[in-house]
C-alpha cells in the first residue's frame, strides 16, 4: 500500500484546522498590531528587532503596562504572565522603581563617573548570593556570560568550554537541541554534555582535562523548557571541575529570582561564578558577573596586566538607582520566598488541571517559572519537539491571548510581583478550558 493510501490519525486534520482558524481569529481582532507590523516590515529585517517577539501572522504591539496587565494597540487587555521573560518581575508600575528612575534622570543622565549607587548594588548582590564576594556590572545576562567566561579563560590560561545542549546563556551563546551550532555563536572551543546526566557530564570534564577553562550551566533550562537540574548533577559537576581545576559557572540570569540567593543558595551548591541580569535593575537594562575574590581579582586595575572591561552603560545611574531599590527595597527574602511559593502551588494546579482530563500536557518548572510540555511527564532534559507538539504549542498560546493571558510564545510564565491568587486561579481555568476544548487535537496521556 502506497504511504499515501495509509489512514491518517484525524487528530492531526482537525489540529490542522484548528490552528488555522485560531490564527485567522487573531490576526482579524488586532488589525492596528498588523498595521504596525506592516511599517515595521519596511525598516526592519522581519519587522521587529527581538527575535524571540517575532511570531506569525505578526506580533501583538502592546502599548501599556500596569501592574500585571497590559493592553495592545487594539484596546485588548491582558493578564501579563510572560513576565518580559523573566525580567518584568516588578510589573510594570512600581512606584517605588519609578520614583528612584525619575530622581535619577533629575540629577543628570550620562555622568561618565563612578557614583555610589553602584556601590551600594555591588553590596545587595555579594551579600545575598553564596558564590558572590566580588562582582562587575553589565548590559545583559548576554554580557555577563561574555565576561564571566573571558575572565574564566585568563584566570585559567585554557580556552575550552563545557555547555549544554539545550542551553541558552544569551544572544551569542544559543545551543538549541537538534540545530546546528548557531553562526551568532561567539568562536569559543565549546565541548557538550547532555543536560541532567550526572554521570556523563563528569567524564566529559574529565575528558577535557587541563583544557577545559570552565563549565557554563543554568540550574534550570530557561530556553529549553523550565527543566530544573537535579541537585545531583550540579553536584557532580561541582566535584569534577574541583578535581580538575576548571571553574563552574551558574548562568543564574533567569534562576536567581527563585531564592534570596537564588538556586545555588537553595540547592546549596556554591559554584566559582556566578551571572545575572533580567529583573535585578527593577526593569532597566542590567547584567552582572560576580565569583570568588580571586576569580574577580583578574579585572582588578590596581593590578598589572588586568583584563579589560569596557561598557559605557555598565554602571549607568537608572540602572544603578533601580537596582538598589529593587533588591534593597522590594525583592527581599519574605518576597522572594513567597513568590516561590506561589509558583510551585500554580504549577502544581495547571498540573492537576491536565491530569483531569487525561491528556498529555504538564508544566514543568520551578518556582514563579514554568512552562507547558505536551507530552508525558517527567520531562528532565531538553529534546526536539516533533511538528504536532509544535503546532500545539502554538494554538496553545493563541488561546490563551484570546482568553486575555498573555504568555511567552514558547508558552512559558514567569511570575512577577503584582500577579495574584486570582490571577493565578484565571489561568487555571484557562488551561482548564484549553484542555477539555483541544481534548480531541491532543495526544491522550
């Protein structure tokens, strides 16, 4: 029999249909967003200048943001889960964060000095996080990967890197499972290991030997999913990069949040170094490096042949000014326990919610993170998802934008401070609903 004669799983037609009526609803109820998207076209490669914002038929505009809410250029209103990726976690109003802006713009903007706000952050940060006693200031969790491996790399005197397939550690250091090594990628020597595999993860370092100048890894797979390391594998990456005395990084851009001293300090393994950026500058564009004295001690200037670090905003005063308030004022250990909390009991919920209705759909995260998977649990490491998980993945987050819940295109939330009980309990009833809806276009448990 012809492959073509072969009966087709009709889950596979009517998911077909389904996505395209649900893209034709979208596009027909945000003509404005289109209109903007038709202009931007004609400027930029694409039409935006974000990639992970680019999606089809066009991109939602927003125009406003307030609290947990945003609303688009066609009046439509949202309950903002994407959390700007993990950097809105203050929402968009803080008056507190907005006061200490304004008070900064006021006295100048573009100083071209040291100033002690800078200071005064540099001390929040080593004193919240276990690896931390010095730390140096960028633009970007992007950044703060360059420079935190670039200091890795002179410290050592070797150049290779582990990372992990699935990983993401910013715009030039992307290895998605399944894709080639992105031509963005900075030319680093890079050697991989499958992420969560204890076992094989230390015999590549061991492999690697005195060539292997540091091990990059995210506690938990933002990119990749919300996949959460074991406790485990961090640890056995800790012991092999002791015994060979390459240094272990924590990419914690994303993690950090979930903890006063992030996941390092709640799994209680301290690595060498340590990145950030996203929600620490309180919204404004921020990244930092920090680790151990002597790690630090190779950027110190008093010392001959330091490593340069450049960067004209690295320390510029909104960012510093916001910074302080957001980790010295808001974002303390009760609110930063409490918003773990709040995650783990939302994660909990949208699983029991899928469970009910007997399909293959779970989140997976940790914390105020966490993202939808559709297939069987566990999932523990990133994989290649097939076109029918694309496709509903898809249709997913176009229902939940027509259900007013805005969400990362890749389906992921992320939690910020404004969100409440009921806007938690909304989006159970939403994935509720998608679940008993979408019953017959998805995969059965």
């Amino acid at each position: 029999m012809s492959p073509l004669d072969a009966p087709r799983d009709p889950r596979n037609s009517d998911l077909d249909a389904a996505l395209i009526e649900a893209r034709e609803a979208y596009a027909a109820a945000r003509p404005q967003s289109a209109a903007i998207h038709a202009k931007a076209r004609e400027v930029m490669p694409g039409g935006n200048t974000r990639t992970v914002l680019f999606y089809t038929p066009f991109p939602t505009a927003m125009v406003r943001g307030e609290g947990a809410h945003l609303r688009d250029a066609d009046g439509r209103d949202y309950l903002d889960l994407c959390g700007e990726y993990s950097a809105g976690l203050f929402g968009h109003s803080e008056r507190r964060i907005l006061d200490a802006v304004k008070a900064a713009m006021d006295r100048g903007i573009n100083l071209a000095a040291v100033g002690e706000n800078e200071v005064r952050l540099a001390a929040l940060i080593c004193g919240r996080f276990p690896s931390v006693e010095q730390v140096r200031f960028t633009n970007s969790g992007t950044e703060a990967n360059i420079m935190a491996l670039a200091g890795a790399r002179g410290l050592t005197g070797r150049t290779e890197v582990l990372v992990f397939r699935g990983g993401y550690h910013g715009g030039v250091f992307t290895f998605p499972l399944g894709v080639p090594v992105s031509a963005v990628n900075l030319p680093i020597p890079m050697r991989f290991a499958d992420y969560n595999d204890a076992a094989g993860a230390a015999a590549a370092i061991r492999e690697a030997g005195d060539r292997l100048a540091a091990v990059l890894v995210e506690p938990m797979q933002g990119s990749g999913g919300c996949i959460p390391a074991t406790r485990e594998f961090l640890q056995a990456l800790r012991d092999a990069t002791k015994e060979t005395g390459a240094l272990l990084i924590f990419d914690e851009v994303m993690t950090s949040r979930h903890g006063y001293g992030g996941l390092q300090q709640r799994l209680g393994i301290t690595p060498d170094m340590t990145t950030f950026g996203k929600y620490m500058a309180g919204g404004m564009s921020f990244g930092a490096f920090g680790g151990r004295r002597d790690v630090m001690a190779v950027f110190d200037g008093h010392r001959p042949g330091a490593m340069p670090h450049a960067g004209t905003f690295n320390n510029n005063v909104l960012s510093m000014a916001a910074g302080c308030v957001a980790l010295g004022e808001i974002f303390d250990e009760s609110a930063a326990e409490a918003l773990f909390a709040r995650g783990e009991t939302l994660r909990a919920a949208l699983n029991a919610a899928c469970a009910k209705h007997g399909v293959a759909m779970h989140f997976t995260g940790a914390g105020s993170m966490l993202n939808p998977h559709f297939r069987n649990g566990p999932v523990t490491a990133p994989y290649k998802a097939s076109p029918e998980e694309e496709q509903m993945r898809e249709l997913f987050f176009f229902d939940m934008l027509a259900a007013g819940i805005y969400l990362a295109r890749r389906g992921m939330a992320a939690l910020s401070l404004p969100v409440t009980d009921a806007d938690c309990a909304r989006f159970v009833a939403a994935v509720d609903e998608f679940c008993a809806a979408r019953k017959p276009v998805l995969k059965p448990a």
